[in-house]
C-alpha cells in the first residue's frame, strides 16, 4: 500500500505522507520541505506571495492541493537558476524595485515566467501580465521598470 507522494521539486524527488493529499502545497512546501521562500501573504490567491511554477507555468501555491501536483514538475525560488537571480536582485537594486522583500519571491518567480517567454496574454503590456503579484510597499512603476529590463 501506498503511504507516501512522491513530488518532483526544484529537480528533485522529495516525498511527503500520502496524508498530505489534501494539504494545501503552500504548507507542504514551506512546512514539510522547509522551502521558506514560498510565502503565505492572502491565502486566497489574490497576492502572489506564494507564486510557484508548476510545470513552468505561474500558479498560486495557496489554492493547490499538494495531491493535484504529484506528477508535476514545480519549481519555486529556491530551484531557479543562480544566475538568474542575481541578475534579478541587481536589476531590482538598480530600478529600487524592493523594499521589505516579503513579496520579492513571488516576484522572481513570475519574472523567471517572464524572462523564459511565458506569455500567455501575447504582447501585453508587463503590468497586464504581472497584475497577479501585490507589492504594499514599493509601488508598481519601479517593479515594471525592473521587470521590463529584466525581459
């Protein structure tokens, strides 16, 4: 019988009880896997602090169930690519596009979509593809001005 899921993340196999099933994959990854960077900012899927790609694609981490994704590949700051992120955090620095930092990850996960050509909405405009993610201390402009020169 059956007792564990076995999730692909950032890579790599990482099992979980199978009780974990209905748990939300916000929990699972921060509580039981002790990625921190996947933050819990609304819960209900309005924020993006908890932004994760499953199978490259932007989802919030707070309205799936851990069991939905156990044959998806998800990848959440931790697992993007070093270089990346550090082309990220100076272009970020540069444009002043973070202040308290809490939604910075959900951000670097939608700017990785970004920056891979994740453009489902086509040629729309960054803040029309970026509106998923709230930030309540920077502001928008300098965001959008990071994440344009970031893409």
């Amino acid at each position: 019988m059956k007792t564990q899921l076995t999730l692909r993340v950032n890579g790599a196999p990482r099992d979980v009880p199978l009780s974990f099933v209905g748990r939300r994959l916000l929990d699972t990854l921060r509580l039981e896997l002790g990625l921190m960077g996947v933050k819990e900012g609304c819960g209900e899927g309005d924020c993006g602090a908890c932004t994760v790609l499953i199978d490259g694609e932007p989802m919030c981490s707070c309205l799936l169930l851990t069991g939905v994704v156990e044959k998806c590949e998800i990848t959440t700051i931790e697992g993007l690519p070093a270089a990346f992120l550090t082309r990220f955090s100076a272009i970020c620095a540069e444009y002043g596009a973070v202040q308290c930092g809490y939604c910075t990850p959900g951000i670097a996960v939608m700017a990785a979509w970004l920056h891979a050509g994740g453009t489902e909405l086509g040629d729309q405009p960054i803040s029309k593809l970026f509106a998923g993610n709230l930030c309540r201390c920077t502001g928008y402009q300098q965001i959008i001005e990071a994440l344009t020169a970031l893409r």
